[in-house]
C-alpha cells in the first residue's frame, strides 16, 4: 500500500520562503523537517506538494506578510482555486484504499499562509516612508494560536468535500503531533 502525504510547498522547497533573520528558530525548524522527510522517505511515503499561496503571487523577492493581510476574500479566492485540484487528487486516491493510504496535510505553523495551529499576526499594511511607522508595526507582529488563512481554505474544502484527514503543522516546539502522523 502506498501513504501518501499532501505537504506544503516549502516542506520540499525551502527557496520558496519569505528570507528571515531568526537564526536559532529557522535551524530548529529545519532540524525538525529534515528529520521527518528522512523518516518518511524510510517508511516509503508518496510527497504531493501544494503550491504556495504566497510564492504564486509575490514571487521570491516578497516582504513577509501577517495573516491580517491575508485575510481578505481576493486571497481566500486565490487559496481555493490552487487547493481543488489537491482535494480532487486526495478524492481519488482515497477511493482506492487498498492501494493507498493518505495521511492527510502538512503545514508549517507560524506562517499566515500555512499555520495549521498558530500563524503570525499584527497591524501590517500602509506605507513605510516614515520610519517611526515602520517600527510600531514590526512591533505588533506576534505568533497567535490560530490557522493560516490557506489552512482555514483547506479545512473549508475538506469540509465541504466530506473528506476527514489530517492537518498537521511543522513546528519545532511541538514536533510530536508532526511525527505522530507517521506513526498512525
């Protein structure tokens, strides 16, 4: 029997991220990915990965964004109309389930896009051309236990698909729900 894993775009493309300065956090966070793709990859399991919402807008030169801006029906729209196709692939190997198991999603919490139990949050948006501005909205920013809106778009879909699966979030704080998912 195959498993099959929908993850996000990043989990396989690190390039496709927003350029941080967090160091200590980043090498946690990579730490903990490569370990779970290495112990998927041993256990044989299929990659199915989701474009990024954010990349297929912006592209790679892109500031990095809060949840807040997202949060917006053109953005909503966006995510739909790149998950379907996903849901429909996930429909079809689930129909076949003595060939395949799908585990179910990934994504990676503390993005506004993919944060399956927090995302990051704050006063984002408007002009930088005063400096002062610039840093009382840098200072707003917080990591808020709430889902990315790409996540709340494919929870939606799940839903409305009746399909039951796992979401799951990369976050090197809490790695156990990620590797639990291997283990089911």
């Amino acid at each position: 029997m195959k498993k099959i894993l929908f993850v996000s775009h990043c989990i396989l493309n690190t390039a496709s991220k927003v350029v941080m300065d967090d160091r200590v956090s980043l090498r946690q966070e990579e730490e903990v990915r490569l370990s779970f793709l290495k112990k998927a990859l041993e256990q044989g399991v299929q990659f199915i990965q989701l474009p990024c919402p954010e990349f297929t807008l912006y592209g790679c030169k892109r500031w990095g964004h809060v949840s807040n801006q997202f949060d917006n029906p053109f953005f909503r729209k966006h995510c739909q109309e790149l998950l379907y196709p996903y849901i429909l692939q996930a429909k079809e190997y689930l129909n076949d389930k003595r060939k395949y198991q799908v585990l179910g999603f990934v994504g990676i919490d503390g993005s506004p896009s993919c944060g399956v139990k927090y995302t990051c949050s704050g006063q984002w948006g408007g002009s930088y051309q005063d400096g002062n501005t610039w840093a009382k909205k840098v200072s707003t920013v917080k990591l808020v236990k709430k889902e990315g809106i790409y996540m709340q778009a494919l929870k939606q879909l799940l839903k409305e698909e009746d399909l039951s699966l796992p979401v799951i979030g990369l976050y090197a704080p809490e790695k156990e729900r990620l590797f639990a998912l291997l283990d089911e």
